[in-house]
C-alpha cells in the first residue's frame, strides 16, 4: 500500500542527487524524509559506511544520533546485525531485548522502545543503514517495514550517486592542482632556460 507520505518522502529523496552539498546535510534531510514518510517512526537515524564501520552519522533526534553511534561503541545493537547479514533487523520491544542487552537498556533509557533497521545498498554493496524509533513498543507493522523498505533502495542509491559525485569532484580537483602544478614548473623551465642577447 502507498501513503501519500511515503510518495512525497520518494520524490524529496529524489531531489537530493542534485544537491551540491556536503554529504552530512544530504543524509540530514534524507533522515528528515524518512521520518515523514515511514509510518509510526518518531526518530531516524542514517550511517553510512566504508569497512564496516560507520562513517558518518544523521539523524533526527539526538536520541537516535547517540543510539546509533552507541552500537558500534558497544559492539552490539541492530545495526550491527543488519550489517552482519544484510537484511532489515527489528524489535519490537527493546526492553526485553536479549541479542543486544546493554545497546537496548541504554535506547529504552532514552524513551525509544522499538527499532526496525534497514541496510541502504547499492551496485550490490551495503553503504549504510537506515533505522528508524518508536517512542512506543510494538508500533512497527508489516506496512512499516514495506515503507522502510521501499524508502531504503531509493535513498542508498542517492547516497551512492553522490559518493561518487564527491570521489570524482575530489579527484577532478587533485588533478586540476597536478595540471596547475605541471604547468606552472614548465613555465618556470622554460623562463630560466631563455636567452637573452
């Protein structure tokens, strides 16, 4: 089933490709459509990531932000599983949690209860997560999990391109200092070998 949330958050996400922004803001507002456009989530958080690891971290709320960042200081928490086998994570009750038992005390602590986690891949390489909180237990369904789904492939696409956008911006200005560099020298060869009579 399509929300009209869930279609407006697709074409916001979609608008974001094009942005010449640093990739934090980017990831902000793609968590800020996230929210509006995944049902029953009251925070989200989005990491992507390169070796495994998390590199940069939006979210929108703080709770979500330190959930998020929590996990890998811990070394437990959903995101961590998602990422160990590639496919959505959830529960529905954190207080209960027995797979990541001092992540979940530490989120329930800050009044989130239920988390679902997405994997955000792209060109077959998981390049990311995208969770989303409930400040009430059991408020994720299996609409929930479609919306999360089909919010997911779209926005690690996005990402993806602009990876790569930045990788090549970056590669285009090395080269473009080398060139300046190699010119300058050749410039200078060639001014100090002229003769003058």
């Amino acid at each position: 089933m399509n929300s009209p949330d869930l279609a407006r958050g697709l074409e916001r996400l979609a608008c974001l490709v094009g942005l010449a922004e640093p990739m934090d803001e980017v990831l902000g507002r793609a968590a800020q459509y996230a929210l509006t456009a995944i049902r029953d989530c009251d925070a989200v958080s989005i990491a992507t990531l390169a070796g495994g690891r998390p590199v940069l971290v939006a979210a929108t709320d703080p709770r979500a932000r330190a959930a998020d960042i929590a996990q890998w200081e811990l070394a437990e928490g959903p995101a961590l599983a998602t990422v160990g086998h590639g496919r959505i994570t959830a529960s529905g009750a954190l207080r209960r949690e027995l797979d990541w038992p001092r992540w979940a005390s530490e989120v329930v602590d800050s009044g989130l209860h239920s988390v679902l986690v997405a994997p955000l891949v792209a060109a077959k390489t998981l390049i990311g997560t995208l969770t989303v909180f409930g400040q009430r237990e059991r408020v994720f369904d299996p609409e929930t999990v479609m919306h999360i789904q089909r919010f997911a492939r779209p926005a690690a696409v996005v990402i993806f391109n602009l990876q790569l956008i930045q990788q090549l911006q970056a590669q285009l200005t090395r080269f473009t200092d080398v060139s300046g560099q190699a010119a300058s020298a050749a410039v200078a060869v060639s001014a100090g070998s002229s003769t003058w009579t």
